[in-house]
C-alpha cells in the first residue's frame, strides 16, 4: 500500500468510528451553554476526545493490521497513532491553514484584476460573482485536496513505522477473520448492552440536568437589545391632552379673528364702490327725462 492509501485505511474509519461519541459531547456542551467552537469549548472538546480518538485509532489500525496486512497488531497501537498524529496535526494545519488563506486571497485578488479588463467590465453582477466564485474556489479546492493528501501521506509514513515494526501473523485467514469480527462483537454481548444502555440513561438525565431552558435561545452574539417601553401615564397623558386642545381652540380663535378682520376691511371698500355708480346712474337717469 502507499503512504497515502495506508494513512486513509487508518484515518477515515476512525474518524467516522469516533463522530457519534462527539456529537454526543458537543450536545452536551450546547445543553450546558458552551459552544464548543469556541474557547474555552473547543479545548474542553479536544479532551474529551483524546480517549475517543485512542480507542477508535487502535480498532482502526488493529482492523487494516489483521484484514490487509496481515499482520500483528502492536498493543499500544492506538496510543503510539494519536500523540503522533496529534503532534503532526499541531504542526501540519497551522501551515495548511495559512498556504490556504493566501492562495485564497491571491487567487481572489487575480480574478477581480481579471474583470477590470475592458471586455468583462459590463458583464452583469450576478454572472460575475458566479464566475468569480467559479474560479477562485476551483484553485481553493484543488489546493485543499492537495494539503489534505499531504497529511494523509505524512500520517500513512506514522502507520508505515508501526507496520515495519510488527511481526507477521502465524494464523490463518479464517483465524484472522475471526478475530477481526471479534474486535466489533464482543465475548460478553449483555455487559456491554447493559453498560451501553445505563451510560444512555445517565447521559440523558445529565442532558436535561444542564439544560439551562427548555427552549432554543440564540447565542449572545445574536441578541438584540429588547425594546424599550415607556410605562402609560394617564394623568400625563390627559395633561398633554388638554394643552393640545388648547392650544388648537387658541389657534382657531385666532383664525376667526383674523377672518372677521379681513371681513370688516372689505366692506367700507365694497360701499366707497357703489356710490360713484348710484350718482352716474342717477346723471344718466336725468338726461333721459331731459
């Protein structure tokens, strides 16, 4: 087998052996209100796996000794597995991470340049962050697959170590067969079934036991502030409402003043206006009787 193939024999059953355990962890992390993708949460979470990813590791390897390789499994091969992945994760994801958000950015970076050019300036927004979006995260992913290769190759050259290590297996593949099926089934089936079934119950009691409230609240980051609600005076309120009316009588009041003043102003011009008319009518009147 190559580096690569051994690392991920080893490495994806056990990380898949070991996700249920987890998710139970991280539920009752949620319960008692830490998130466990933060501090301290996710270092709490960190040790509460070690022993999870021990025993999952070792089936795992134990497993890929006796069925593939056809070899003796080491004891401590779980043990020897982790603290040396652990110590090449330490290592290793660091610098992944930064090669992957710098090809990310330069990539970003090239692909708006590629749009100030004169043909692709009046491509529509929507064509154009799907194409952006095509085109750097076609380089992101491919960076991130190879990064990801790169681990599993330097966690197959940890497995490597341990195969060169162990002894090949005197029995036959029946034999072998046997006892890889007895690593998954156990001798005593109704221990493990009533172990397995108290750890349920008490994991259930300390579940809702720590549950703060019994309903979804949101995170602190995404609380809004609650409104604020001014109490109902009624003295205040009847106050406010007897200046208003006064001051809306005031106000028409001061409109009928103002509108009997206009009124009165017009009609001294309105008779000044008629006089002249009666005596011309009267002149005309005379010079008809004339």
């Amino acid at each position: 087998m190559s580096s690569v193939k051994l690392g991920l024999a080893v490495a994806w059953p056990a990380f898949w052996t070991g996700v249920p355990i987890k998710i139970v962890l991280i539920l009752l992390l949620l319960a008692m209100g830490v998130h466990p993708w933060e501090m301290p949460g996710l270092a709490l979470l960190l040790l509460l796996s070690i022993p999870v990813d021990i025993w999952a590791l070792g089936l795992s390897a134990r497993t890929v000794f006796l069925d593939r390789l056809h070899l003796e499994p080491p004891e401590s091969a779980g043990v020897t597995l982790w603290w040396q992945a652990a110590l090449l994760s330490a290592v290793y994801l660091p610098i992944a991470y930064g090669i992957e958000s710098g090809v990310v950015g330069v990539a970003k970076a090239v692909v708006g340049r590629m749009f100030e050019i004169e043909v692709l300036k009046n491509v529509p927004v929507p064509e154009r962050i799907s194409i952006e979006l095509v085109l750097w995260g076609s380089v992101a992913t491919v960076v991130l697959l190879g990064l990801a290769l790169g681990w599993l190759f330097l966690f197959g050259q940890i497995v490597r170590k341990q195969v060169a290590a162990a002894r090949p297996t005197a029995e036959p593949y029946e034999a072998l067969v046997r006892r890889w099926d007895l690593l998954r089934v156990p001798a005593d089936q109704p221990l493990l079934l009533t172990a397995f079934t108290a750890t349920g119950v008490v994991l259930v009691f300390l579940f809702w036991a720590v549950m703060p409230v019994t309903t979804p609240h949101p995170h602190e980051l995404y609380q809004k502030e609650p409104p604020k609600i001014e109490s109902f005076k009624p003295a205040e309120a009847l106050q406010r409402t007897e200046k208003l009316i006064a001051q809306a009588e005031s106000a028409v009041k001061a409109l009928e003043a103002k509108a009997k003043q206009g009124a009165k102003g017009k009609a001294p011009q309105a008779k000044g206006a008629k006089q002249p008319s009666a005596k011309v009518g009267a002149q005309e009147g005379g010079g008809r009787t004339r």
